[in-house]
C-alpha cells in the first residue's frame, strides 16, 4: 500500500468537511466565559472553558466570536433579562456554529443565549454554597458576636482607587458629631476572577491582628450584577462567617443579597449606609449616656431634696431635744455643783489640819536631828584633834631619822676620811667595768681635784 500525502492546506479542508458534514448548523453549548472583550467595531471575542467539577482545574478551552451586529441583539437581549450584562465567571447557555477555517482553525460563532440558564445556574451555586453553610452551622455563626456599642477602630476591606471607599471615607470623616475614627485599608480586588482570594488574604492578615479592631467592613462601591457573584464564593463566605470580630458588608446593590452579605455580622447596600450606621451606632450611645446622665441628675436633685427636706425635720426635733437636755444637764449640774463645792471646802480643812501637824512633827524631829548631829560634830573634832597630834609627832620622829642618814652618807665626809669621788665626762664613776683603758677621768679630794689617764684595768674577778 503506497503512503498517501496530503499538504496542510489538503489537511485542514479535509478536517473543515467532516467537520461541517457532521455538526447541525446550530448546537446548544453550556461553558464558563473566561475573558471577553469588545473592540472597537463592536465584535465580541470570548474564551470558553469547562472546570472539573472537583478540582475547578481547567479541563476544555474553545475560543469563540459573536459578531457585532448579532452582539447588540444578544447582549441587550441577555441584559433586559437577567439585569446584568455578561462577564468573565458566567456560565452560559449559547448557541453557537462550529466553523473551520483553513487558516486560522477551529472556532465558535455565537448566534444566540438563553439568560434563564445564566441565572438558574448562579441561583443554583449561590443555594449550593448556602445550603452547605447551612449544614456547617456557620451561616449565622458571626451574627452571634457583639458588636462594640462605640466601634471606632475600623478594619476595612477594599480597593484604595474605587469611588465607595472614597464615599465612605468623607462620610466617616465629616460626620455631623465629629466623632474621630481609626481606619486602616486592607487593600484587596473588588472585582474580577482574583476577588475572592484577594478578600480571603485581607481577612487573614485582619484576623491576626484582631485586638487591634472592633469591626470588619467590605465595600466597594457599585458595579455589574456578574460582579456581585463572587460574593457567592463560598470560600470567602465559609471565611468571613469564621471571622473572630463582626464583618459589615456594603457590597453596592440595592436590590441583590448576596451570600457574603447573608453570612456577615450586618449588610448594608451601600458603603454610606455602612458609615451612617457606624456613626449613628456611637451617637446612640452618646445619647444614651445623655440620658443616663440627666436621669442621674434628677435623681440626685431629688434625693438631695429629700435628705433636706429630713434633715430640716431632724434638726427641729434635734434643736427641741438639746435644749431639754440641756436644761435638764444644768439642773444636774447645778445639784452637782453644790455638792462638789462643800466636798472640796471639808477637803481642804482636813487637808490644812494634816499639814499643821505635819509641820509639828517636822519641826521637832528637826530639833532632834539637829543636837544628834551637833554631838557627832564635836566627837568627830575631837578625834580630829587627837590624830592630827600623833600624825605631826610621828612624822617628826621620821624626818630625824632621815637627816641621820643623810648626814652619814655626805660625801665631804666620805672624803674627809681619805677617800675619792672619779668622775668621766661629769658623770660619777662607781666600778672599772664603766671605763676603758685611756679615758681620761677626774677624781676629788677633800682638799682638791686631779686629773688622770687609765692605762690599766684589773677587776677584782680576774684576781
């Protein structure tokens, strides 16, 4: 069998005819819109993909086109029905021709749409993802938690360039009371594929720092119908209904709810309204402390007024009772009076009768000490007396001996009877063990002086 070659142009043909023979003019087609963009002659380009329903890995992608004069017709066709037009994350039910062109390849040509599809298939996600929040038991999980009655430290979730978060900053700040609040920006996407996990992230970072805030706010301001849908999320609302602290949504519609707003803490259709409620939540307070203030003031007024009121009736009847107190205390007193002034006059007569004879028997005990110690005085003179004439006849007796003795001892006597008095160097000389041999040495007589040299010396122990 010979090998049989086709060129690419052959090949392509060939694949547009068994294409053509076995595709009707028109299939229904369900796909998820990926991208979609208009130019500038208004023909629409949109990516379709199909997800697996377990991993919403992307397992198909077709690329497809709906001319500009059928996309007027289909897009306000869409819009008039489902009030919003269409957008990247629908998933859809089109009609649509399978064409093959030789040079540029497969594609779809969009002819028509049915809305209903749209909105039962995102009425049917937003009932599966509630019904399974449900089933949880967090669907009213953070409306549990209390709210602060004065919740001024504001953690806010939004993008820092859309016109809500501008909104709802003047309206926070040029509030009619002038309360002050601490607003930080967690700046997250609002809108696009990315916007739920651009929230999930900013509510992570929130939750570890929750003591520093007394709410969460997500808001933005407005936009498409098919941008509210991934408020439907359920991660983002399994994650806001595990909020430590009361999430407030302002998502922007009036009339749609969407999941994320069912599971918060409180929804309010508009990040303004979110502010009014803040500010009008704190002048409540204000205005209940108000209250409690003047209804304190009354009660003290009239508890004051009572307590003078008794204290008047308290004093009469005090002043009444002093004055028969008294009257009744100065008649005793009186009585006591007498009675304490004769006690002290008896007292002060038998007082004056002890001290006179007091001073009787002082007096004559005094004359009799004084002789006793007049008869001392004059033994002890005479005793005096005595002793001073033994003690001088005694002591007379001692100096004669002394001046015996020191007569003995005269030198000029000594050397009357022949003998020497040696000095060296002015000092008197008694044993040869005090001088050496060549001192020159002084000896006195009686009738005069010598001087002299020792040039020997001989002790009597060497003899």
């Amino acid at each position: 069998m010979e090998n049989v070659s086709l060129s690419l142009a052959e090949l392509n043909n060939h694949i547009r005819d068994i294409l053509e023979a076995n595709f009707p003019e028109q299939i229904w087609l369900i796909a998820e819109i990926s991208e979609l963009n208009v130019n500038s002659k208004g023909h629409c380009y949109i990516d379709f993909i199909e997800r697996d329903e377990l991993t919403k890995k992307i397992i198909a992608r077709q690329r497809a086109t709906i001319w500009a004069f059928q996309y007027r017709l289909i897009s306000g066709h869409f819009e008039s029905i489902a009030r919003q037009p269409l957008a990247p994350g629908m998933k859809v039910l089109v009609s649509v021709q399978v064409k093959y062109h030789v040079l540029y390849g497969l594609s779809l040509n969009v002819t028509d749409i049915d809305p209903a599809y749209t909105l039962g298939e995102q009425a049917r996600h937003r009932e599966a993802v509630i019904k399974q929040l449900e089933e949880e038991g967090v669907l009213e999980m953070n409306k549990g938690l209390d709210l602060t009655k004065v919740p001024q430290r504001l953690a806010v979730i939004s993008s820092e360039t859309a016109a809500g978060y501008g909104d709802f900053i003047n309206h926070m700040e040029q509030n009619p009371y002038g309360y002050h609040f601490h607003i930080e920006l967690f700046q997250s996407y609002m809108q696009g594929e990315n916007t739920a996990s651009s929230i999930i992230d900013a509510l992570s970072q929130i939750y570890d720092m929750e003591h520093e805030f007394d709410a969460i706010l997500v808001i933005r301001g407005g936009g498409a119908k098919a941008e509210l849908s991934v408020f439907d999320d359920y991660d983002l609302s399994f994650m806001i209904s595990q909020s430590p602290l009361p999430v407030l949504t302002g998502i922007g519609h009036e009339r749609d709810e969407s999941v994320a707003d069912m599971v918060a803490w409180q929804a309010f259709k508009t990040p303004t309204a979110v502010a009014d409620f803040l500010i009008e939540r704190i002048a409540n307070f204000d205005y209940a402390l108000d209250e409690i203030t003047r209804k304190m003031h009354i009660l003290v007024r009239n508890t004051m007024d009572k307590a003078s009121s008794r204290l008047e009736k308290q004093e009469y009847q005090i002043s009444g009772m002093t004055k028969y107190i008294l009257q009744k205390e100065t008649s005793g007193l009186n009585e006591l009076s007498g009675q304490l002034s004769y006690a002290l006059k008896r007292f002060l007569y038998m007082k004056d009768r002890q001290l006179d004879q007091l001073a009787d028997e002082v007096k004559n005990k005094s004359y009799w000490f004084i002789n006793t110690q007049k008869l001392k005085s004059d033994e002890l003179f005479k005793s005096l007396k005595l002793s001073k004439t033994k003690f001088l006849t005694a002591c007379q007796h001692k100096l004669e001996i002394l001046e015996a003795k020191a007569q003995s001892n005269d030198p000029s006597r000594l050397l009357k009877s022949g003998y020497g008095y040696i000095t060296r160097q002015g000092k008197r000389v008694s044993s040869v063990s005090e001088l050496n041999v060549s001192d020159n040495i002084r000896i006195a007589f009686k009738d005069g002086q010598a001087e002299a040299s020792v040039t020997d010396i001989k002790s009597h122990k060497e003899d």
